[in-house]
C-alpha cells in the first residue's frame, strides 16, 4: 500500500482498544474491581462490572454512587483504584495478548496502515502491554492525555490527530458498547470484537459496522474494511 | 396458593440452575480456568472460557481438545480439574448470592411453589452454596445424579422428577444458553436472567420465553410467568 498525500495511506487508518481488544485482560479485570469493591463494603455483582468494563474510572465509580446510594470522595476512589490495582496485579501473569493481535498489528505496520491505540486506562498501566504486543513504540493515547475517557470521543479524536488521520478514514476496533458509543461521537465508524464477552447481537445495536470474533479473524478479513490486498 | 391434586401448586414450578443465576461465581470461575488452562500449556481465551461455564466439564473439555488439537487423557482431566478447583477456592470469599437469590427462593418456599435446583457442577461443590442462600434443605440434582449434565435435557428432568413436578407445568431460570439448550431440550420453557455475563439478546434467541435482569427482578414481576399474587 501506497502512502497518499499528507503521508495518508489509501485505504483506512485503525485506532484500537487495548483491554479486550488486543489484550486478554477484560476477566481480570472484572474480578479484580468486582473483590476491590466487596473489600469496601461495596456489593455488586459481577456481570454489572463487566459491563462497565472500558469505561472512565470516573463514570464507572459515578454510576456505582448512583446505584449504591453511596458518595465516593478523594479519598475512597484512591483506596478503590488501589485496591484493584492490587487484586489486578495478583492475575497479570494470565493477561496475553488476544490470538492474532500481535500480527494484526504487524501487518498494518508492514503495509503502512496507520494505526494507534486508545485506551480509558492510564499510561502507567498501559504502556507495560506494547512490549507483550510487540510494539514497544506504537501510539498510545491514554486517560492521561485527555478530559474525558470513553465513551467521550476525546480519546479516540486525539488517536486520529496523533497518527494525523482524518476521523472519517478511521475505523475504530473495541470490544464494549463504550467504545462503540466513543467511535459514534467521534463519527468514526466502529468495529466489535467478540473478546470481551459482549454478544455480537449486543455490538451491532451499539453500532458496530461488523463484528469478528477476535483479532485473528479480522486480521483474515481485513479486506472486508477496505484494506487492500498488496 | 394451594396445592393441586397429587400435592402440585396451581401455576409453575421453578428449576433454578445455580452459578450466575443464584450466586455470583461465574467471572470467578472463568477467572480459575482461564489460569488452570494456562498453566496447562493450553492458551485459550477467557471470553470463550466464559461462553462455555455451565456446559458439562466433559463437553467444555472435548470442545478444547477439538479446538487446540490436543488430547485429553483421564490424568489431564483431573489435573485441570484439580488446578481450577485450587484457583476457584482462592476466590470462594468473593462469592455471593446474587440480588434477590435468597427472596426469591424464600418467596416460592413461602407461597408453596415447588422449586428445585439443577446444575452440571458435581455435588460436593454445589452442595455448601445452599446454606449461602438459606436453603440448605432444598432439593438439588448435580453432575453426579445423571449421565449427562447440560447442555443435555437430564439434569432439568431430573429436578422435575425430584419434586414431582410435570416438565410442562415447570419454568428452568438460567443464565446462560446451556441452560436453555437444556430446558428446550427437556421440553421446558425457559426464562433468562442476565447474571451471567450473557446480553438480553442472545438469551432470547436461545430460546428464553423472557429476560429479566436477576433474581430480584424476576421476583418483583413473578406474575408475568404465571405465579399468582396471593
């Protein structure tokens, strides 16, 4: 593939989540808040976790007020974030990369697709994933570059400036409804992934154009999206 | 409520399966295979770990060794069994009746509705779940009372049986879509409750008559499946 004028390969530009995408991580997670929050007197159950799963901590912890009737300050939302964090640590050495998510990525490098990575998470917890991605220097778009994480559209409109792409040559690729409500607000089109336990059934209604089954089975039809052949 | 002739209530009876209808164990159960796999050698995603938690061990395993091309032999089985009973264990504090569980149970004990429960977990791993939803004298089929757990019809027929209640007049609740390939299967109608990670969606074109969102729901609007108020 031939790069056109401003550097812009024919073809779309890719801007992907990372937790549930490309990475292995989405159950680890839903456990680790799931045990973070009973530890605080906090029961939720675990599927209402799951499904707030790539959400800003901020809205997530601002939903579980709402439901639980409780007000979270400072002070609670550090001990929580903590506390997770912990639990989430305990379950790293299961966290791998989703089957063909290294050589998706390859493969748009290879062919000078651009693509960028934009996850709700912060940097510190993110950046460690490119290296098990075997993409140590990718463009990563965190929570940290932005006001609002998903499913605002910020994070992934500072993906596309990032990687100088036009929103409307996008296509987003995420495993939740956040980032399909993200990608509609951002007015790039959205593709599911069936990584993260969502339904295909429940990602086309949030808006997903299609749905693969995970990374690998897009890598196999990228030609669905308009990638080229070489 | 009265009891018909041949001590029957008039209106249905209730078939409960028990992880992520009644308690809240799935994600930790997903969680505990997902690693035993792992150690194992055998990398599989969670989200299709997920997809699988309530179909009989014996099929989830098959389905693996279809899937990754290895064989099983009785010594793996039991390892991988062992290795996830170890990883669940770790996590049994964080295990809860769901919302609603133990009033609903109450609730049909109360009105005199007969209710069972089924579940392709073996006996000695369901058994201590009782006492956490205050029924530790309820009746319960598991793994080791038929030849076949679900998606097979046996385990539902054979609650049925137990608290000699015609297929035709008893409801299965479940949360996932074993549990309604199983009651379709047994010739019951089924109704979802989405406790389990499964989408309103894919319940319903499992086969499930209705989807409420858990056990406090479905007792809140147990009229609609034909439980007369008093």
């Amino acid at each position: 593939m031939t790069s056109g004028p401003g550097g812009r390969a024919h073809g779309p530009a890719f801007l992907f989540d990372l937790d549930g995408t490309l990475l292995d991580s989405v159950y680890q997670h839903v456990v680790a808040w799931h045990e973070a929050l009973l530890d605080a007197g906090i029961a939720v159950p675990a599927w209402s976790v799951h499904r707030r799963i790539g959400m800003s901590g901020g809205l997530f912890l601002g939903a579980l007020a709402h439901e639980t009737g409780r007000a979270f300050d400072e002070h609670d939302v550090g001990r929580l974030t903590a506390a997770h964090a912990a639990a989430f640590e305990r379950m790293r050495a299961s966290v791998r990369p989703l089957p063909g998510a290294r050589e998706l990525l390859a493969h748009l490098s290879e062919r000078e697709v651009p693509w960028a990575i934009a996850t709700s998470g912060l940097d510190a917890s993110a950046r460690p994933a490119l290296a098990l991605l075997g993409v140590p220097d990718a463009v990563l778009v965190t929570r940290d570059d932005v006001r609002h994480a998903k499913p605002d559209p910020d994070l992934f409109l500072a993906a596309a400036t990032a990687i100088g792409a036009d929103p409307s040559h996008c296509l987003v690729v995420g495993d939740s409804v956040w980032d399909l409500l993200a990608s509609r607000r951002a007015g790039i089109l959205g593709l599911g992934v069936m990584t993260g336990g969502y339904g295909a059934g429940e990602l086309e209604r949030a808006g997903a154009y299609r749905v693969y089954e995970d990374p690998a089975d897009l890598l196999d039809r990228l030609y669905e999206v308009g990638v080229r052949p070489s």
